[in-house]
C-alpha cells in the first residue's frame, strides 16, 4: 500500500523517507514505516481512494451508462482528494467520467437525449458543486439549463446540498429567458408559422390553425424545453414542404439555443471560454 500511494502521487513521494525519533518521541510505524496523520479528510473519501487504487474492480462498475445519481457519490470522494493531493491520473479519470454523464456539445446532447437519462434534482445540485469547485466549468451550462427547469415548487424548497438561493435566483430567471428561447428560437416556425418558399398549397398551409394548435400545446407545459426535439409533424396539417421547412428551422433553432446557453441559464462567458477554463458565476448567496 505505501508503495502504491508513493508512486501515485506528488504529495506522498517523501513521506516514507521521514526521519524516525528515538525515545519517548518515537514516531509510530506499520511495516517500518512511519504513520503520518492526514488533516481534515473524511475516513470514507479516503477509503474510496484507496479502492480506486488497489481494487482494480472499482472502476468497472463506474462505467458512462452507470445512472448519474450512483456515480457522483465516489466520484465526489475522488475529486476531492484526487485535487488535494495531486493526483492527477484519478482526477482526470473521474472528471472524464462526469464529463460523460453530461453533455458539453450540442452533438453529446443529442446522443443522451436518446438514452432518456433523468437527472434527480439532488443530483443536478451536486454536480453544479463539484463542477465550480473543482473547476470542471463546461459542465455548467446544461446543468443550470436542467436546474432552470426543476418545478418551482422545487426551487423554493430548502434541502441539505442544495446550491444557494442566489443560484435558485439566476435559475428563475434562466426558465424566463429559455422560454423566450423557445419563442424566437427553436419553435418560432409554430409562433410565427410561415410557409415554404416551395409550398405546394400555399392558401391552405398559410391557413392551417395546426401550427398554432400545437405552439399552445407547448406553451402550457409547465416547463420550458427548447432543446427537446418535436415529433408529431403530422398534426401541423400543412404540406411536406412545408414540414421538411419547420424540420430545418427547428433544428436551426435547436442548435442556436445550445450555442447561447451558457447566456440564458446564467453562465459567464461563452462555450470556448468555459473549455478553455474560463470560470463562471460567483455565488453571491
């Protein structure tokens, strides 16, 4: 085990050279070598440490399909002693994995939106902490996109692990401003439906009352949901032109929702400043 612990971090690399003491000072020791206590550390963080260390098993149930809820747990542990001690090959390897729970590019979002994953709000609210506070930034975005769309109900109820009220703020205002998204973004061709250029029945797609019919269909979900794609195109009632027109501008819309995303829900800076390391919000609360 010192072996181990030596070679796998910086910060243990002259702890088994420590000189002993002679006397009534002589430095307790197990297999010769001297026990050095460690401050403030929780025995069960250290404990998924070590498991991460020796047991060679622990990383095979921490796979990207494990749910997201079950990961964090040690992924927590790790992360935080991983950025304690320096220990660069654990940190990398767990931050990849929260990185692969969580969409950081419009393509990841699409592929998990296949997998219809559920995030819990304790989980979302746990990864907005690890991700400021051991600076995994690019996550943020689509968690604060996540936290914006819990239930108000939700928001405004105080639990142990929730982000802080100043967060719940900024996540009322995102659900604001996404809805707005919705509007002039991704389902503006339902608000302000128009038809194809090459319509092949312009009078009656111009008149259909589908498109209206399902933007308010869409406006009393309780949530906001600009990037969820729509499905039933065939209640628009208009032409295949005209549909394969709304297809684009949805899918135009979607993207350009992801593109400002990290704006509306609250996020400083843009997603090239947030993978280079750029940092976010400062909790004020």
């Amino acid at each position: 085990m010192s072996v181990g612990m030596k070679l796998t971090t910086t910060r243990f690399s002259g702890l088994f050279s420590l000189p002993t003491t002679k006397g009534k000072d002589k430095t307790y020791t197990v297999d010769g070598c001297p026990v050095v206590e460690l401050q403030g550390d929780n025995w069960e963080d250290m404990e998924v440490l070590l498991k991460a260390i020796y047991e060679p098993a622990f990383w095979d149930a921490l796979q990207p399909t494990t749910p997201l809820s079950i990961l964090l747990n040690p992924l927590s542990s790790l992360l935080t002693l991983s950025s304690k001690y320096i220990l660069p090959t654990i940190r990398t390897r767990s931050v990849s994995l929260i990185k692969a729970k969580l969409p950081t590019t419009y393509e990841d979002y699409l592929t998990r939106a296949q997998r219809d994953e559920k995030y819990t709000s304790e989980s979302i609210m746990l990864s907005i902490h690890l991700g400021r506070k051991y600076d995994v930034p690019e996550i943020l975005p689509y968690l604060f996109y996540c936290l914006a769309r819990l239930s108000h109900r939700r928001l405004v109820d105080s639990r142990e692990g929730d982000v802080s009220w100043f967060f719940k703020t900024i996540a009322l205002i995102g659900r604001e401003k996404l809805r707005l998204a919705e509007i002039a973004l991704s389902h503006s061709f339902l608000y302000a439906f128009r038809p194809s250029s090459q319509c092949l029945s312009s009078p009656l797609c111009s008149l259909s009352r589908g498109p209206q019919m399902e933007w308010r269909t869409i406006e009393a979900q309780k949530k906001p949901s600009p990037l969820r794609a729509c499905g039933k195109w065939e209640r628009l009632g208009v032409c295949e032109r005209c549909v394969a027109f709304c297809r684009d501008e949805h899918e135009r819309g979607r993207k350009e929702v992801w593109e400002r995303l990290p704006g509306l829900v609250g996020v400083a800076g843009g997603w090239g400043e947030l993978r280079e390391g750029g940092h976010e919000l400062v909790d004020r609360g």
